[in-house]
C-alpha cells in the first residue's frame, strides 16, 4: 500500500471534488466542513479552483502543513480535527478507498499545479 497518495481537487458545480480512476471515483464531493478546510488550504493557490495537488498520509511527511486528528466515526464517514485552522472536517467512506481502517492522524500538503 502506498505511503503518499496523491489526488487533484477542483471545484465543479460550485463544489470540491475529486476523480481516481483507480478507486473508480468520479467527481467524490468533499462536504462537511472539509469543503470549507480546502478553501481556506488554498487561498494563495492562484487558480485552485481548475485543480491543485493534495498530498495526504497517514505518516507525516517533509512539508505537510495540515495535521487531521480522528475524532468520531459519524454518518458513515468519519470526522477529523484540523488544529492549524480549528475546525473539523467530515471525510465520507471513500478514505476506506485509499486506507484499510479511518487513520488516527491525517498529515497533508496542498500545492499550485504548473
């Protein structure tokens, strides 16, 4: 299983979204506060909205700036805390696509596509 995954975020319809080929998933909305995370990740992304690269593990990595805490498991999905932007993010049951179990820790880097 991979340590980094990568995914590339843009908006459709006025909402974040993601596509994975692999995970077959198409246009997988981010709702529940982690909508309002990307926009505040992103707001020095010129152009954020066409796609920028995600980077996220459940290990922290060299220039992760976003650190998720699991909180609770809710609706089907789990809810996580962002310390650096205190708030919390619901991710719905695709994480389960990319992990076998919610990770306890999310680590994460949001950057400009060229």
């Amino acid at each position: 299983m991979n340590a980094l995954f990568v995914i590339k975020p843009y908006k459709s319809m006025g909402m974040w979204v993601f596509d994975d080929e692999q995970r077959r998933l198409n246009q997988e909305p981010f709702v529940g506060g982690a909508d309002t995370l990307i926009d505040r990740a992103t707001a020095d992304i010129p152009d954020a909205e066409n796609g920028f690269a995600l980077v996220f593990s459940q290990h922290e990595f060299p220039g992760a700036t976003i650190h998720l805490t699991w909180r609770r498991a809710e609706m089907s999905g789990n809810t996580y805390w962002c310390e650096e932007l205190q708030q919390e993010a619901w991710l719905c049951p695709a994480l389960l696509k990319f992990f076998e179990e919610p990770p306890a820790e999310l680590f994460a880097k949001v950057q400009g596509i060229s």
